[in-house]
C-alpha cells in the first residue's frame, strides 16, 4: 500500500466512515466528511487549523459548527488537567469558566458533565450526580441539534442513578431518529445497546428486546451486545438461554466466563471451570464484577473478582488503552478498534528517532511508556473514563501482540507470523505468540508516516507527521 493510499485510509478511520466494514473503500474526503457529518468547511473561523493537531479533529469528538477556539481551548486544557495531572477539582473549575463564558457550546457542556461524573464515582456526591446528568443531557441534546449521536453511553450510565427515566427516553427518542438515517454517520446498533443497557438499569423488561436488537446490527467480532444481552440473561435466570448464546469457541475471555458461570449454575461444574480458564489471566487485569461470585465455588479458583483486596494493580497504562480505544473507536469492527490501538503501541516502541519529530514514551517500564502516550497534551480522546468489555479484550491483543498491525504489513511483533483470516474484520487474524512478546518489544521497523528508506519527513511542522491529507497521528513500518 502506497502512502497517499495510507494516508487516506487512516483519514477514512479518523471520520468514522465505516472504511472498515466492508473493505478498504477509498472516496473522496469531502464525500467522507459528508456521510460522517464532518467537515471542516462548516466550523467556525480558526478551529479547522487550532484543532488540525488534536483529538478534537478525530470524529469521535469534533466540534459543531457554531463552537469557537477560545471555548474549545478551554475544554482540552480542562481534559489535561483531569488525564494528565489528574486534578479533577481544577479541571472542573476550568468547564465551569468555559460555561459561563459560552453556554451554548456543547463541548463546555460534556466536559463539566464528565467530569462532574468522574468526582460523583469516588465520593457519591448527590448534588455532583444530578449537575453531570444536566450537563450530559444539554451536551447530547445540542450535539443531535447538529445531526451527531453522541454520549448515550454516559446517559445509560447517569440517568438511571439520577432517577430520570423521562429524560432518558426522551433523549433516546431523538437518538433512534437520527442513527435511522443513512446519511449521519451514527451508529445504529450503539443506540439500540445504550438503550437496552439504561432499560436494564430501570428495570425494564423491554430491555431484552433492544438487546437483541444491538445484536443483530453489530459490526464483525464486536461483543458488547452479546455480553450485556448474557448479563441480562443470567439476571433473569435465563442460564440455559446464556450457554447457547455464547459459542463455546468464542475466542474473547469475558464471554467465557459468563458461560461458566451460567454453566456452574446449572450444576456443570467441570464444564464450568473448563470455560473460568479462558478468562483466568485476563482476570487479573480486568476482573469480573463481585456479583458473580459464587460462594464456595472451587470452579471459580483462579478467577479475580474487582472487590478483592488489593485487586487489579495491573497497570494504568493498559487500563487507558482500553479507554482510549473505547471513546476514539467504540461503534468500529474489531479490526477498525485494534487499528486505533496500533496508533498508540507504535508511538510507545518509537520512542525518538533522530531526524524526527519527538513523542514522549517517557517511563521507566512499559506501562509507564502507555502512560506518557497516552495522556500526551491533546493527542488521545480518552472521554469520561470508560472502556468496556470489547475494548478491554482489543487492548489487551495489542498490549500482548496477539493482533497484527495491519498498516505495517500485517506484521507481527517479534516476527512471528500472523494467522490467515479476513484482516479488515479483524475477526480472524491473530499473531502466534507467546503472551509477553509484545508488551516489551521494541523495535527499530517504526518509522512516521510519510518516511521512505528510513528517512523521516517533517510535514508542516507537526506533531507525528500530521499532514494536509489527514494522517491522524499515526505511524507505520517501512519495508523494503
């Protein structure tokens, strides 16, 4: 693949266009921009440029129309200020100044509304609770006001706690209107989830529905829909119902261990730690939520649960990954999440080259690597906080190595070869290593885009190569 092919299938990536799902469809920018609802042409004066270097020009959080670069300069020295210097208390001060100088800009909004939710998280706050539901709830409405679904994630989340079913469905109302038509760019199946998810949390028995729903509308290799419609399942009892949802060879852990647990439930023991095996080391990065503990259980040995003490000091790095995968790709195809997650591996093994320009994998170890890069000024959307069950697995294949970097080739770290499959899925492909290789690999194949002979071109000055035909911040390995 040429370089200007690469350059326009990452900027295909960064709009959000679905250039994923059914292969690699090359089109006209404009035409792209169109279909995801995003054009540079339609922003204000100055924001095209002032955000040409942030994650505000990624889709998953680009600005509407009438919001100004002094409003949006504020939410992402806000958003530093909560990632990277973890003050949550200054970064509230600052989305409180950015609404009160421009309170009709959705981004003043979102930020106060997640960061009023991420303080409500450790201390219980009613009063933060009820604020972050009134401020997420005026930055989804003003973003469907511009065409965009956005945040329904956060209302599922929110909205239940705060006891406002009505605003809930209105919201969600509006949101299945516009993910309805074609020519938003939105995602359908994620409205349907979110919805059956804040069904769920009311107590809502339509919630099953909306699960099946997202089920049937999901891209290729995406779990999210599968696992919450399982959890709905095993609330309900439902344990035979669970174990012939998930195929026995599903290749994702956390599948497994709902199987297992349905299975256990149903007096299978054997065949129930048979499955709690496949999750047992994943378990100890992303462990399984205390109310599927089983008391007693010899089955469950080996399975971490999140209420353990001293549980999941994993690595916060590994943690942001899966976040950062999670609010840049959460409605792409498997393959669309792992290239996201190759983004960031490829700047955290790069390190500085000499000639180019620097990226800060600062750390005395790996995680501490992913940390640099990550919280990295303006360069990562990392939103409120959240991963989930799909993103945790993707990230924790490209932490190890098990997925191959299809924009280098399909190259494998250490060289090992990659499995046959259907790459653009990436349902398939898989890298045969072992389990470490990848995680404290560094090599010298990283290169910025735009490099040819191992020489690094500078492209207007910016940061990684970003250059006028949107190479989104990414790397790729030169070959001969």
């Amino acid at each position: 693949m040429g370089n200007t092919t690469r350059r326009q299938f990452l900027r295909n990536v960064a709009l959000g266009a679905g250039a994923l799902a059914g292969g690699l469809t090359l089109e006209p920018l404009r035409v792209l921009a169109s279909r995801a609802g995003l054009s540079s042409l339609d922003l204000a004066p100055g924001v095209a440029e002032f955000i040409a270097d942030t994650y505000l020009f990624h889709a998953a959080d680009f600005p509407d129309p009438n919001e100004t670069v002094d409003a949006l300069r504020l939410y992402l020295d806000g958003n530093n200020l909560l990632w990277r210097a973890d003050d949550l208390n200054g970064a509230i001060a600052i989305f409180k100044q950015a609404i009160k100088a421009y309170p009709n800009q959705r981004h003043s909004h979102a930020g106060l509304g997640c960061a009023l939710w991420h303080r409500y998280e450790h201390s219980g706050a009613q009063a933060d609770l009820r604020s972050a539901a009134l401020h997420l709830a005026r930055a989804a409405d003003m973003a469907m006001d511009h065409g965009k679904v956005r945040y329904t994630d956060l209302l599922t989340e929110v909205l239940p706690k705060a006891g406002e079913q009505g605003l809930f469905e209105r919201l969600f109302e509006r949101a299945f209107d516009l993910s309805s038509r074609p020519t938003v760019g939105n995602r359908p199946f994620l409205v349907s989830l979110d919805y059956a998810r804040g069904l769920r949390a009311f107590g809502d028995a339509r919630a099953e529905g909306f699960f099946q729903q997202a089920m049937s509308q999901r891209p290729d290799g995406h779990i999210d829909p599968l696992t919450g419609y399982a959890e709905w399942l095993i609330d309900q009892g439902r344990y035979e119902e669970t174990v012939a949802l998930i195929d026995a060879d599903e290749h994702k852990e956390y599948p497994h261990f709902l199987r297992g647990f349905a299975l256990e439930r149903m007096g299978q023991h054997g065949a129930a730690r048979a499955e709690y095996e496949h999750f047992h080391s994943f378990s100890a990065m992303f462990p399984a939520a205390a109310r599927y503990r089983i008391a007693g259980s010899r089955a469950q040995e080996g399975v971490h649960f999140e209420d353990e003490v001293g549980a999941l000091t994993h690595c916060t790095g590994h943690s942001r990954l899966a976040i950062m995968i999670y609010c840049e790709a959460r409605g792409e195809n498997e393959g669309g999440q792992r290239l996201c997650g190759w983004t960031a591996r490829r700047r955290v093994s790069r390190g500085t080259v000499s000639g180019c320009i620097s990226v800060d994998n600062s750390g005395s170890g790996v995680c501490e690597k992913y940390n640099s890069v990550l919280t990295q000024p303006y360069q990562f959307y990392l939103g409120c906080g959240t991963s989930s069950d799909q993103t945790r697995h993707v990230s924790t294949d490209i932490w190890y190595g098990r997925a191959p970097d299809y924009m280098a080739g399909n190259r494998c770290p250490g060289g090992c070869a990659p499995s046959s499959g259907n790459n653009c899925s990436g349902t398939l492909r898989h890298c045969n290593c072992d389990d470490t290789i990848g995680a404290f690999s560094e090599s010298p194949m990283f290169f910025d885009l735009g490099c040819s002979g191992g020489g690094c071109k500078h492209n207007h000055g910016t940061l990684c190569g970003n250059d006028s035909v949107g190479n989104d911040h990414c790397f790729y390995a030169v070959h001969a």
